[in-house]
C-alpha cells in the first residue's frame, strides 16, 4: 500500500517537479522497507538509480518494479548502461514544461 507522509501545504506540485526529492517526506511505499530488507538485489537497484543520479526512487506499489526520477538525460543514459543488461528499462520523457502549468 502506498501512503502519504508528512504533506505540507507549503509544498506545491511544481516544487515537487522542480525538485522532487521533496517526495521522499510525502510518498512511503509500506512493502518497501520488507522487501528492500529481504531481496538484496532490489535494494541494491534502488540504490544504483540514486548513485547515477535520481532525484527519487521507489519501490512501485506492488514491487513489480523499481522507477526513478532524472532530471538529467545523461543520468538516465548512466542507468541504463550500468542495469539494461540485466533488468528490462522502460523511459517515459517528460510531456510537460513547468512554464506551461
């Protein structure tokens, strides 16, 4: 089950756009903490998305799957050359401009 943080009405949706490690103090995912802690691997994938340069990253709902949120293409490009071996990639470009909001 997904469940929600600390929410301040001081944050709005383009501060979490224009940095959204503010979602780690909003968006808990209750099974990832179990799951990070017994599945190694997943753990170390969560953490490999930070290390090349994910502004967040989460267990999906479920644990189907890892995403994570770049703000540089050259961060996703990392990612996908250290796991796209090993784990299939799905990249979603933005379709939004915060200027357009």
């Amino acid at each position: 089950e997904i469940t929600y943080g600390d929410w301040s009405s001081d944050v709005c949706s383009s501060d979490l756009i224009q940095t959204p490690q503010l979602l780690k103090n909003i968006i808990r995912n209750d099974f990832e903490p179990l799951v990070l802690g017994t599945h190694h691997p997943i753990a170390q994938l969560k953490q490999d998305f930070y290390d090349r340069g994910a502004e967040f990253s989460q267990l999906s709902g479920s644990g189907s799957a890892v995403y994570g949120l770049f703000k540089n293409e050259s961060d996703v490009e990392r990612i996908k050359q250290k796991i796209g071996d090993h784990y299939p990639i799905s990249v979603t470009p933005p379709h939004f401009q915060i200027d357009k909001m």
